[in-house]
C-alpha cells in the first residue's frame, strides 16, 4: 500500500513582504498558556489577552496603550488576585470614610467635601486626600480614640463651653473650650484685662464671625495661641500627634489677621501677638504687633467713639464698657512693658473714665468667672472685684515716673542733682503706699489671698523699684530711721518673692498667669546689682526656683536665667551655692538658638567694676546671651 503523500502546511504570506515586522501565528503551545494577569484595556471589554508585556498583541494591533494594573512580576494567579481584592478592600474602606465623612462631621464641613466630590474625577483620590493631607481638621479632631477622649475630657473641665467653629479650624471644642476659658481664669481677671468678657462669650457663642463686634477668629487664635503654653492638654496632644498645636494656633492667627480695618478684636488681638513673641523672648520682632495695636487704636479715633455713646440702650452701654476696657487694658500693660525695657510709655493716660468695677461692700468681695458670688464648687482661681480698677490708678503713677530721671543709669544718681524730679519721686512712693494703705481687706493679700491681690502688690511694688531704681544704692530716703535705697529694694524684693511662693504653693498647677513672670523678673533686675549683700545671696536660690518653675511653661525665663548668670560672670561672682543648681542644664535644646535672641528686655544692672573689658551697664537681654554663649563655649 502506497503511503499518502503530505504537503507541508505554510504560513500565511505577509502582504507587506517583511516578516519581521509581522506578529507569529500563535502556536499551539501559546494559545494553551494561561495568563495571569490581562491588560487593562482587554479587562475593560472582557476579550482575550495575551499578557504580552509591555503591550499585548490586541493593543499593539489596535496601536493603543497598553496598561497592567499588576506588576510583571508578581508571581502567580492566586498572588494577582490577592493584590486585586486587596486593592477593592482598601478603596472600599476609602468610600466608607467618605460616606463616614458626609454623614457625621459638622454641616459646613459635610457641604465642603460634598461640593469637592461633584468636581473631582475620582471620590478615591478625593476620600485619600482628606485622610492624608488633612486638609479639613487637624490632627486635634481626628478618629483617634485617644485625641476623642482628650476633646471630650477637656470641654467637661471647662466653665465657658463654646463651638470652635467658625473661629478656628486648629482644634475641635474641647481644647478650644479650655483655652478661652483659661484665657479668663488666669489672665484676662489682671493683666490682659482689655476683653469684655460678657460681650466676647456672648459673640462667640453666637457663631457669626461675619457680624462679631467683640470676638473674630484672629482674637480666638491668639487667645489659644498664649494659653496653649499653659495647657496640659495641649502638652498631651503634642505627644499623641506629635505637632506643635501651638504653633498652628499661631500660624492660623496671623493668617487671620486683618490689617484694613481697625476693629476692637483686631486692636486686642495684636496685643496678644506680641505677649506670645515677648514670652519666647523674641520680642524685638514682635514689637511690630505691639505699636501695631497702638496705631491701630489711633487710628480707630476710640476716645471719640466712647463720647458718642448713650446710655440709653444696654447695646451702648456695653459697648461702652468694652471701649473702657480697651482703652485702659493697653495702658496698664504699656505702663509695665515699658518699665522692663526701660523707656517711657508710648501710651498717655486714657481721657475715657475707667468702667472696670469697683469694690464696694454690698456686693460680692470674691466671685467666680461670670462673676457670681465664689463657692466651694466654684472653679478655681477666684476673682476680686476691683483689683484692676486699682491697677489702672498705679499704672498712672507708673506713666510718670517713666519720664521723671532718664538722664541717670541704674544706681548712679546720688541725690544730689535735679531736687524737683526727686520730690517728685519721693510724692508718688508716697502715693503708692497710700493707694496701698488705703485698700479694703478685699483687696489686700494680708487678708485675701487670691491671683488678684497678689499681683496689685507686685505692680505696686514695680513702681517702688522703677523709683528706686537710679538711686546709689546709699542714698537715705529716711533720716529718722536711716533707711537707705538698698534697704527698701531688699524690703520690697523679700516681699515679691514670698508672694509668689505662695501663688505657686496655693495654685499648683501649669496653668499659670503670664502674670506671674513679672514679680521674679522684676527681683532679679534690682536684686542682683545688689551681691555680694548677705541678704540678697541668700534671696537669690529662692527667685532662681521661681524662675526655673516659670520657665517650663515661658521661654523668656530661662533666657533671663542665661542673662543673669552671665553678668555674675562679668563681675566674677560665684554664684552662691544653694542657686547654683538652677543654673544647672540651662543650655538644653535652645542653646543654638542663641545666636541672635532678639530681645530688649532689660533683666539686670551690671555695675562696672575694675577688670570689665567692655561697658556692660545696658543689661538687655540680647546682649547678656550673646555673651552667656561666648562665655560657655570658650
């Protein structure tokens, strides 16, 4: 039987003549190979795939592009479809937050991601975006668990419950909450007085920032801002987060700030920005926002707004009050900032009467935040009614002594020369402690120990020093009992110090005044020209605890510290022994940054003695920590 004869089978011709250009038939083998993983384009119509890499045979057919959702090299068909239902479950859990987002955030928060949504391409990118970027709240108001329960337990401890939006977008309620009312427990009851606190809450509480006369999201943020130094909630959320919260407070403030229009929050607000740059010893820049506020007060032509006021409606008479407050409020914190940086005040006595209340005895001597009478359920601290009345009628005294003997350096002026400008000192000490004697028992520390009396003698006793302050040290104030300008300064130095002991001793908490600063600057700044005196060493371990226990919370107070101790240095003095672990570690994490610490604070006399190299009686702080740095390094 003849074999059958085969012909071989042959590829089909190309009909452009160049076959290696052309696509091989698939073999058998080929159309048998499973592909893992099929390129977009083929998934999308659901046809067959190669999986050619980097372009299947169909796309490169068709001359489009060719994309895999899937690496080349992932390494089998279970392992593709691990990473594809992976990927589902990760944009599923993005949709959810989404939904989650819309259903449970406030209103105008769930409208903002709803207006996004119907202009972004993709709700996945857009749900990423809010999750990654947080571009809606910050990390104060996530899902945390932990961050819930700091809000929560912040907004139960506070007195002033407030919403913090539309203020600010920096923290949720609670923290917000906490701060303003921080803001009038502990400073806004003396030495930040100029915000009317019923016309501020009552602002606030309404939730219009576009109608506000009395609160606006700039005043709100650098309200939180300063109190967030104080705040251990704060210290906490800066451990979960790990983001300094107060620096967003700060950085929202000044994007807030409105330079147009010169409106009472604005005026106050700016005042509140240079206490921030002061308490981080940066007060040479922040200055810019103190004489801002001055000008902008100028400017608002204030005195002339008060004069047209009736009190016929209680609108004007609040307004009148709130215009009082900030009128007088500036001038008292001008009269003490410009006693520590030794010029005269840039501020004149206010023409406007002073609407801060008075004492009187039918009324309630002690009094809680809202002014109620203060109980043992009360939140602490309590307030005294008239401590800051009598604050603006030192501050008064404060304002002339500023202008009396600028000729003459700390501890130079013997007495002997212009006899008018010393009586004239010698009247108003006289003054001072007739403002003093006459005080009713409310308002003196010796019968009612509150932040208030507290700090009114310390004011009172900063003009004391201010008067003092040019005088030699020997010069006799008192022929009947030879008392001597040393004396005195030691006097009133004791008595600052044991004050503050017991401010700290009574109220135990970081949650302090700025306030409390004053006292211990003001010691040391007349105290430390005074060593090697027995007395005055043995004070000195005392005022340097107070400051190292301000200074946990104020910056400002361990650069004071630096500049202390490098004009012991100058006047080679040893530090006495009890002080000398206070000034222990004070180099710590800032030390860098003392290159160029701009600050005119003046924290101390450097009398010249033989052996100085350079003239160091300026005593500015600036200039004490450039030469604390030198004298550490070398």
């Amino acid at each position: 039987m003849t074999g059958r004869q085969y012909v071989a089978i042959q590829p089909k011709p190309n009909p452009g003549g160049n076959e290696q250009d052309s696509d091989p038939q698939p073999s058998r083998s080929r159309r048998g190979r499973a592909v893992l993983v099929a390129c977009d384009p083929c998934r999308r119509v659901k046809t067959k795939c190669d999986g050619d890499r980097p372009s299947c045979r169909r796309c490169r057919s068709r001359g489009q592009e060719c994309t895999y959702e899937l690496p080349q090299d992932t390494l089998s068909r279970s392992s593709a479809r691990k990473e594809i239902a992976n990927q589902l479950q990760r944009e599923n859990l993005e949709l959810r937050q989404l939904f989650h987002d819309l259903s449970k955030r406030p209103e105008s928060e769930a409208y903002t991601i709803f207006q996004r949504l119907r202009t972004a391409n993709d709700p996945i990118a857009l749900a990423h975006s809010i999750r990654q970027a947080e571009l809606l709240l910050p990390p104060a108001a996530s899902e945390s668990p932990t961050l819930q329960e700091i809000e929560v337990d912040a907004l139960r401890r506070s007195p002033v419950k407030i919403t913090a939006r539309p203020w600010t977008t920096v923290a949720g309620d609670g923290i917000v909450s906490e701060l303003i009312s921080s803001w009038f427990k502990w400073d806004d009851a003396f030495l930040y007085p100029f915000i009317d606190r019923d016309c501020f809450i009552q602002d606030i509480r309404v939730g219009d920032s576009t109608s506000a006369k009395y609160c606006s999201p700039f005043l709100v943020n650098a309200i939180c801002a300063l109190r967030s130094y104080f705040s251990e909630t704060i210290d906490t959320v800066r451990r979960v987060t790990n983001q300094d919260i107060r620096e967003q407070f700060l950085a929202e403030a000044k994007k807030q700030y409105d330079h147009k229009l010169p409106t009472l929050p604005t005026i106050q607000g700016l005042w509140i920005m240079f206490a921030i740059s002061y308490m981080k010893g940066e007060d040479r820049n922040g200055s810019l926002y103190r004489f801002a506020s001055y000008g902008m007060l100028k400017r608002s032509k204030i005195s002339e707004v008060f004069s047209s006021l009736t009190e016929t409606g209680p609108e004007d008479a609040s307004k009148k009050r709130a215009v009082s407050k900030t009128i007088w409020g500036l001038f008292c914190l001008e009269s003490l900032t410009a006693t520590n940086f030794r010029t005269t005040d840039v501020l004149e006595p206010p023409k406007v009467p002073c609407l801060f209340p008075e004492f009187h005895n039918e009324n309630p001597a002690i009094v809680d935040l809202f002014g109620q009478q203060f109980t043992a359920a009360s939140a602490q601290p309590p307030v005294v009614v008239g401590a800051v009345n009598t604050f603006c009628r030192v501050a008064v005294l404060m304002s002339e002594v500023l202008t009396l003997g600028q000729r003459h350096k700390d501890n130079e002026d013997t007495g002997l020369g212009d006899q008018a400008i010393l009586k004239r000192r010698g009247e108003i000490l006289v003054e001072v402690n007739t403002i003093g004697d006459s005080l009713p028992p409310a308002l003196r520390y010796e019968d009612n120990f509150t932040p208030e009396t507290c700090f009114l003698r310390i004011v009172m006793n900063s003009v004391v020093y201010a008067i003092l302050r040019p005088l030699h040290p020997g010069v006799i104030l008192d022929e009947n009992d030879g008392a001597t300008v040393k004396t005195l300064i030691l006097r009133h130095c004791a008595l600052d110090i044991n004050l503050m002991e017991r401010y700290f001793a009574t109220w135990a908490t970081g949650e302090f005044s700025t306030m409390a600063f004053v006292g211990p600057l003001n010691s040391g700044t007349v105290l430390l020209p005074l060593l090697p005196d027995e007395r005055a060493q043995h004070m000195l371990p005392r005022l340097c605890r107070l400051m190292r226990t301000i200074a946990a919370r104020m910056p400002i107070a361990e650069y004071v510290m630096k500049g202390w101790q490098a004009a012991l240095w100058a006047r080679k003095l040893e530090i006495p022994g009890p002080a000398q672990p206070y000034f222990q570690n004070l180099g710590g994490a800032r030390q860098e940054e003392l290159r160029d610490v701009p600050t005119n604070l003046v924290v101390t006399h450097v009398p010249n003695v033989e052996g100085m190299e350079e003239d160091w009686d300026d005593g500015e702080l600036g200039f004490l920590l450039q030469k604390w740095r030198a004298m550490t390094i070398s």
